[in-house]
C-alpha cells in the first residue's frame, strides 16, 4: 500500500511538473500562430522593431538579407527623414556604413571622384575635415587658411574643383594650390 501511494504521489508530481514547463523557443517558433503573433507585436511596436534591426545588423546572416532585399534597401536609401532617424538612434550603425561605403570608395577610382565632388558642395564639412587634417599636422595652417579663404569666395553649387585638379578659379600656374606650400 505504502508503495502504491509513493507511486500515485511520484506520478502526480511528474504530471503536475510536466504541465506547468514553458515551451522551449524553437516549440513557440514552430507554431505558425504564434510565430505570426510575436512578429506582428515586433512590427508593431517601435522599440522592438529597433532592437529586431540592431540583432538583423549583427549578424551576418540578417545583415546579408538586408542587402539582398533590394526594395527594402531603396525604401530605406530613398526615406532620408527613416534614414536620419536610424543614423542617430544607432551609431555603431551609422559609423559602420561609413566605413563600408570609405572601404569600397578606396578601390573604385569613380566612387572617389562622386565623393569628392559630393563633398566640395558643402563648405561646412569641407571646412571641417580641414581643420581636422591641420590638427593631425597633414595640413599648414597657412594652406588651411589659404584653402578657406577661397572657399569663401566660391560659388559650391559645382563643388570646388573644375575637373582639372585645379580649384575653380585658379587658371594660372601662379595661382594654383601648389603655390602656397
């Protein structure tokens, strides 16, 4: 008898155990519902949706995906305000395209040629990444004061170089950049 109630009070222990264990994550995911269910409350919800982004940017399985999906990557490309947005809410992000895209400009001739024209339109990063080349000592002080004083005068709508290697504006010899080193 005494053994018969141990057994009955093991097996109802085991029973009760058995009942109360949460499914494992590949049980939950394997369940079309409820994998549906999560990731509609994923895409719903804007916190989630950017830790879901930032775990996709970690691994290279989600970061391949991301590249592959060309629509995504023009919806994406083409909404600066989404694009912005992600750029200051993840620097790591931010900091790793600019890597890729310096990375891929330095073996592509052109994409260096598209950036630098890029750039020479705006006199404020110009500006900038001169005082940062003077402050690493790649750049005199005088070459950098020489440099902002004529972008000062220039019209950047076309950048400041005319395809010549020259600045725009400097036709003669005694005029060129060189000049002042």
């Amino acid at each position: 008898m005494k053994k018969s109630i141990l057994m009955l009070t093991a097996t109802a222990a085991l029973f009760f155990t058995a009942c109360n264990q949460q499914p494992g994550t590949e049980a939950v995911l394997k369940d079309e519902t409820q994998r549906h269910e999560i990731m509609e409350a994923i895409a719903n919800d804007h916190e989630m949706m950017m830790e879901m982004h930032e775990t996709m940017m970690n691994s290279e399985h989600g970061k391949m995906m991301m590249m592959e999906n060309k629509d995504m990557m023009k919806m994406m490309m083409g909404n600066n305000k989404m694009m912005q947005q992600m750029m200051q809410e993840n620097p790591e992000m931010r900091q790793g395209m600019m890597q890729n895209m310096m990375q891929m400009a330095e073996g592509d001739s052109t994409m260096q040629k598209k950036m630098a024209s890029m750039m020479a339109k705006h006199k404020g990063m110009m500006k900038n990444m001169m005082k940062q080349m003077h402050q690493k000592g790649m750049m005199s002080n005088e070459c950098m004061q020489s440099c902002m004083k004529r972008m000062d005068g220039m019209d950047m709508g076309d950048g400041m170089m005319n395809g010549e290697g020259k600045m725009d504006g400097m036709q003669e010899k005694e005029d060129s950049h060189e000049n002042h080193h």
